[in-house]
C-alpha cells in the first residue's frame, strides 16, 4: 500500500493512518511505501505491522538510478513544500515536484545526497539497528 506521501499516482490518507487500517483489513503480509527513506522507518513500518518497506523516491535519489544529474540536482534542491499533489497530468492525484514532469515523494524535500543502492541499504541498516538498540528493554514505551 502506499500513503500519500508518496510519489507519482496517490491518494489523501498519510501512511500512518492508512497502513494500519490496511494491516487490519487484509490477511496477506503488507509493504508499506509513502514516504520511507531511513532507518527510523525501517523500525517504524513492523510497529505498525507491515512486513517491510518500499521506497521510491529514496532509490531515485541514488548514484546508480539512471535518472538524469540534472533532474537528480532539482529533486535534491526540493523542500517538502515544493513537492505538491496536482490532478494537472492526467485527472488523477499525482504527487510531483512543482515542474512540469517529475513525480516525487515528499522524501524529496529530505533528501539531500546520492549514496550507492549498497552504501544506502547499508546506511538503512545500521540506522535501524541503532534505533532498535535505542528503544527501551523488551520495547516497551517508558514514560519520560
Ligand atoms: C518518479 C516516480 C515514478 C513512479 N511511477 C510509478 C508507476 O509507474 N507505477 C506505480 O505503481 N508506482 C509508481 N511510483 C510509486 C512508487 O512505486 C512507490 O510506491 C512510491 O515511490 C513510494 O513512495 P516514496 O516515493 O515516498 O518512497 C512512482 C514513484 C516515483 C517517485
């Protein structure tokens, strides 16, 4: 499933309110997409009872994608507010930068650098072993 955060064809209901009533809805493991791009998400996804993650605009973002430099350089200039929900293209919802052609994700307006696929998925792991390590004993939410 994929929340509105997410680039290209989209809808209006975020990933953290979507992706839970799809868990509950359906009995087939679920891959959470809109909006993922770190770690934290990595963690995040599981909590919410997803099987994994899919992430498009975090691959986009990477020294191997093909995707042009220049176009690469105008995702990597975004702000969040820059990637925008338009019905411009072809009537439907489309999440994309404010250009004429480029669906986006918001992550856009996050990302700023272009790792490897393997330097990423490497950097994705150990930012997710690092927040399970921070979480408190057996998981559990603890009062500050
Ligand atoms: C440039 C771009 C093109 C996309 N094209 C398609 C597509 O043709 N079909 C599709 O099902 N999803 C498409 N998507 C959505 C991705 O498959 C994925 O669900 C989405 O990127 C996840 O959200 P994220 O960008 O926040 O990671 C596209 C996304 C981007 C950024």
């Amino acid at each position: 499933m994929q929340g509105g955060e997410g680039g290209g064809h989209t809808g209006e209901v975020a990933t953290t309110v979507l992706l839970p009533q799809v868990v509950d809805a359906v009995d087939v493991p679920v891959v959470a997409a809109g909006g993922f791009f770190d770690g934290r998400g990595l963690v995040a996804a599981p909590a919410y009872g997803a099987a994994g993650v899919a992430m498009g605009t975090r691959f986009l973002l990477t020294s191997d994608s093909t995707v042009p430099d220049a176009v690469k350089a105008r995702y990597l200039a975004a702000s969040v507010r820059d990637v925008t929900v338009t019905r411009a293209v072809d009537g439907l919802p489309h999440r994309m930068l404010r250009t004429d052609l480029m669906a986006a994700g918001q992550v856009a307006g996050v990302i700023d650098d272009l790792p490897s696929c393997a330097e990423l998925v490497d950097r994705v792991m150990a930012e997710a072993a690092e927040v399970l390590d921070a979480l408190p004993e057996g998981g559990a939410p603890t009062r500050a």
